[in-house]
C-alpha cells in the first residue's frame, strides 16, 4: 500500500474505502473513513511480507554453485495455503469477484425493473394524456353549454328586467297621479281645519278670559279667608303658646324637687359603694385567698 493515510481520507469515498477493506479482509462494521483508513493500513502492513536483507560479504566471490529451480506448481502450492498472508489475499479476491458479480447482477437487475418502470410509467403516462384530452374536450363542451345557458339566462334577465322597469314606471305614473289627487283633497280638508281651528282658538280665547276672571275672584276670596283663618289661628297659637309656657313652669319645679330626691338617693348609694369597697369586697377577698 503506497498510499498514506491522508491521501486515502482525501482521494477515497467511503464505499471504495470499504471495498479495499473487504478486499484486504477487513470488515467494514461502520465508523468514520479515518477509522476506515487506519483500518486498511493495519492490514495493508500485516499483508506485506517482510524482506530480511541478506548481510554483506566483503570476501572474495566465491565460484557459483548450480541452483536447482523448484517446480512452478510447488511455489504455487506454498502461497495458495489455507494459512498465511496470500491465503488472506486469495479469500480477499474471491470476495471481491463475488461482490462484483453480484453488483453486476444487482446492477443489471436494476437496470431491468427501471426499463420496465419506465415502461409502465410511460404507457400511464400516454393514457394519463388520453384521459386529459378527453377531460379537455369535456371541459370544453362543458364551458360552450355554460355559454350558451348564460346567454340565455342574460337575454331572459334582461327581458324580465325591461318588463319589470315598463311595469315600475306605469305603477309609479299611477301612484303619482293617485299621491297628487289625495295630496289636492288633502289641502282641501286643512283649510276647513284651519278654519275651525281659528273659531276654535276665538272661543278659547274668550273662555281662558272668562276662566281667568273667575280664578281672580276665587284667589281674592281664597286670600281673604286664608288671612281671616291666619290671625285666627295666631290667636289660638298664642293661647297655646301661654298655657304650654305655665305647664313648663309646674313641670320644671317639680323637676328640681325631683332632682334634689334624685341626688340624695345618689349621695346614699355612692355611701352603700364606698361601704362596699372598704369592708365588704376586703372581706370577701381575704376569705377567698386565705379561706
């Protein structure tokens, strides 16, 4: 192996990496091309026989002595071994044919089933084409159909809309001669209205004067009463006034006789406290703390 371990990261793919390492024995169970590489030289160096160099003699040649070759077929059988490194390499080389002959027959049996996908995509691709053709031409019957109901419809609408519009204009004749018949009566009837609204407002007017009259009379006889009942009523307020004025002066006499009771009988309870506070409550505090 003359290549480095830079150049097979650099120069190599990942898959030309692991055939090398099937080839040499290796088998690629994952990792990174680096693990790969390193992978590959561990076994290129393993691979490699080692040449021992034969020492130097500094002595006159000696005469050559005949060598006799050893058959062909029995080197052959020292390196074709089931042990060793060319054992190795034999088992290396039949896996890779193998791989080989079954990536050609992958391969061409890819190439088969693509022929025949591609086949078969085209002929769906033909009646694809057929069924939009015809779809095309139904969709176009289908749009000139459209057409033509839409310019039936069209010239119906239109038809019905001239007639609807002959229609709106005799009615809105009519109403407008009817509108200006009731609107002439209608005139008629508010100036009879306005007629009796101005006897009307006449009689009113002389029944407010009449109602304002009498309501004159009725307040001047209202205030005169109203003031006869006032000082009548300030007499009697002041009566009132006078003998609620001598009810107040026995009341409050008999508040202040009242009042002196109340603070004896006051004076006496607070003696019965005091009494309480400085012989009863001392007793019963003694008896209670000391029995």
């Amino acid at each position: 192996m003359s290549e480095t371990f830079e150049e097979l990261v650099t120069n190599h793919t990942r898959r030309e990496l692991e055939e090398m390492a099937m080839k040499l024995g290796v088998e690629p169970l994952g990792g990174t091309k680096s693990q790969l590489a390193e992978s590959i030289l561990d076994a290129s160096r393993k691979a490699t026989p080692k040449i021992v160099a034969e020492p130097v003699s500094w002595e006159h040649p000696r005469e050559a002595t005949p060598t006799i070759e050893k058959p062909k077929a029995a080197a052959k059988a020292q390196f074709l071994g089931k042990t060793g490194v060319m054992a190795k390499i034999s088992a290396a080389n039949k896996t890779s044919r193998e791989l080989e002959k079954a990536g050609k027959e992958i391969r061409e049996e890819g190439i088969r089933k693509m022929t025949t996908g591609v086949a078969e995509f085209n002929k769906g691709v033909a009646s694809q084409e057929k069924e939009n053709k015809e779809a095309v031409a139904m969709i176009n019957s289908g749009i000139r159909d459209i057409q033509s109901a839409t310019d039936k419809m069209a010239s119906k609408m239109r038809h019905e809309a001239r007639e609807m519009v002959e229609d709106g204009s005799r009615r809105l004749t009519a109403g407008l001669s009817q509108f200006n018949s009731d609107l002439s009566s209608q005139i008629d009837e508010n100036k009879e209205a306005a007629t009796k609204l101005n006897a009307g407002a006449k009689e009113i007017h002389a029944s407010m004067e009449k109602m304002s009259g009498e309501f004159q009379r009725a307040g001047r006889e209202i205030r005169e009463e109203g003031s006869r009942n006032l000082h009548k009523g300030l007499a009697e307020f002041e009566r009132s006034v006078r003998s609620q004025i001598k009810e107040n002066q026995k009341a409050a006499s008999k508040i202040g006789s009242g009042a002196v009771e109340l603070q004896g009988k006051i004076s006496t309870f607070q003696g019965e406290i005091h009494r309480y506070q400085e012989q009863d409550l001392k007793n019963f505090v003694r008896d209670f703390y000391y029995g």
